[in-house]
C-alpha cells in the first residue's frame, strides 16, 4: 500500500494553458496555477499555448515564463484553432497526467487538486462540471445555448456526459494520445469547440472510466465564443455520428 502511495504522489503533471489574446491575464493567472502546482508538491510542468495570439501575449509570456524552469511556452501561428493547436502541444507533453484548463480561471484554482487526484485514483479522463449541483455564474444566454447543446450531444451521440464544454479537464496520458492520433487535426478548423465533445464520445465508445465532478463556474471576463461560428460547424457534427 505504501509504494502504491508513493508511485502515485511521483507521477508528472503536464498542465495545458491554451490562450489567445490574454495580455490583460496572462502574467497574473499564470502566477497563480504556478503557485498552485507548486503547493501540491508534485512533478510538474506548466505549458503556455499561444493559440496565434494578436496582441501582446507572446511578449509578456516570453518574459517571465524563463524564470522558472517548469514553464514552457509554445507558439502557433495558425490560430485561433480553438483546441487543434493545444492537441498538438499535448502530443509533447512529458507527464503522466495531461491536464488542461481556462487561462481566466473560470474554474476555481481550489479544484485542481481534485482533478489530478481523480486521475491518480484511476480514472482515465476527469472533467469538471457546470451542470452537477453547483449553479453557474453566466448570463441566460450563455446557460440556455450551453443547456441546448448538451442536451442535443447526449440525445445525438449518446453522450453521458452533462458538461461537454468546461476548460477543466485531466487524462491519462497513456489513453489521450491514442484518442489524438483518432480524432487527427482538422487543418481546416471546421471541428471548432466540438473538439471536447469529440473526444469524450470517442472516450466513452472505448469505455474509459470518466469522472465527471461538480465545480463552481463563473463566466470569464472575455469569452472567444461566437453563436454564429460555432453553428458552421453542425455539418462536421452531423457526420460524426456515423464515423465513430
């Protein structure tokens, strides 16, 4: 019991921070997950992805990620992909335990540690949710085309999932890269934030055990998401159904 406990605690997190115009964050909350990730006193390494950021990302992540080893920092010139790019990075990703999660901290730090021990527990996927008994903070809108979605996704694709959407999320490396390399990369970014709902069907149809966990949520300051956009990509959904 007490080596297994040992193995555990010695496992490396590899935590993904996708973002795309953040200067007015990034130093900031990016000091946070750091510090975060170092309380929990375990193997890490933090990776910024810059998802073709326009704005002063690039220079202000540039200038403090080298002082600390742990943190690393990507650039993509093709974004924003949404989630292709960040997929990609993951591929790279030197830990056990492969975790991504919002650059504006929608989801509350204090949940971290319980997304990685999920995965230590066992689990193959660990997902943090809106919609499991904590009210989130978001605007009508916002909840009702997010309620619609989901609920067309567990009708259409037989998802069991109640939150597809939520940037809170954590694998195990060895059952994410396989489901990468079968999702591949939509070049064409056609897949958009369908992206998580692909693969946690995909995830689901090879029977990974998945723990779903209520968090508390709070809409960020800015939100990338656009109504319009999002619905060009119901032919690729359409068309899932019968690939999978």
């Amino acid at each position: 019991m007490i080596g297994t406990e040992k193995k555990r605690r010695e496992k490396m997190i590899s935590l993904f921070i996708p973002c795309y115009n953040e200067e007015k964050m990034i130093e900031e909350n990016i000091k946070k997950i750091y510090e975060t990730l170092r309380k929990l006193k375990k193997p890490f390494e933090l990776i910024i992805v810059n998802d073709g950021s326009t704005d002063k990302t690039e220079f202000i992540a540039k200038r403090f990620a080298p002082k600390q080893k742990e943190i690393k920092y990507m650039f993509y010139e093709n974004g924003p992909s949404r989630r292709e790019n960040l997929a990609e990075a993951m591929k790279k990703a030197k830990g056990e335990i492969i975790v991504f999660m919002d650059l504006d901290l929608s989801v509350d730090l204090v949940y971290l540690p319980k997304l990685i021990e999920s995965i230590e527990a066992g689990n193959d996927v660990a997902i943090g949710s809106r919609y499991k008994g904590v009210q989130a903070r978001r605007t009508l809108g916002r909840k009702i085309i997010s309620t619609i979605y989901n609920f067309i996704m567990q009708t259409y694709l037989k998802s069991k999932i109640h939150d597809h959407q939520c940037g809170f999320k954590a694998f195990k490396k060895e059952k994410l890269l396989p489901l990468l390399e079968e999702i591949g990369y939509d070049s064409k970014f056609e897949r958009g934030w369908f992206w998580d709902v692909e693969l946690l069907v995909r995830a689901q149809k090879k029977g990974y055990k998945i723990d779903e966990f209520s968090v508390q949520w709070h809409a960020g300051k800015q939100s990338s998401f656009d109504l319009k956009r999002e619905l060009k990509m119901l032919p690729y959904v359409l068309k899932l159904k019968w690939r999978i």
